[in-house]
C-alpha cells in the first residue's frame, strides 16, 4: 500500500478500507472496554433491585442500525434491489 522508498501511497482504495478496518476495529474494542468498566457497578445496582422485587433490563450490545446504514448506503440501486433480507423474528438457543 505504501512505497518504502518514497512513503507514496500505492494503491489509496486499499490503504483507505484497511484505516476503515483498523478504526472499526478500534472503536469496537473501546466499546467493550468500556462496558466491561461498568460491570462492577451495575452487577451489585442489579442485585439491590432484584432484591427489592423490581425488574431488571440491562441491553449488552447495540443494535448495529448505524453500520447497517453505511453498508446499505455503500450499494448500488441494483445491489439493494437483489437483497434478501429476512425480517422475521428469530428464537436464539
């Protein structure tokens, strides 16, 4: 992607998806990072409102509709037209 010699770039559509990549990566990890920080403090917040009878809701992963959306804009109109997107509900075991 990137001459050793002069440090041009070969080829910029590579080294622009492989920043994508490395960013996408990145951000990935810091969410879970950051998740994994809130654990210590939510497990015992669960466990005082279970404890008082009250429900507790807690959503672990986001729902991915901004990704969703590059990707869709990324598609041509005869790209998007030939998809086969199952909109059912699915029971996960």
């Amino acid at each position: 992607m990137v001459d050793e010699d002069s440090g041009d770039t070969l080829n910029r559509n590579a080294k622009t998806a492989a920043l994508s990549i490395f960013e996408g990566t990145k951000q990935r990890f810091f969410a879970q990072l950051l998740l994994s920080m809130k654990l210590p403090s939510l497990i015992p917040a669960m466990e005082v409102a279970l404890g008082e009878e009250h429900s507790v809701v807690v959503q672990l992963v986001s729902t991915a509709e901004a990704m969703l959306d590059r990707r869709l804009a990324d598609l041509t109109v005869e790209e998007r037209e030939a998809l086969d997107i199952d909109l059912s509900p699915r029971e996960y075991v």
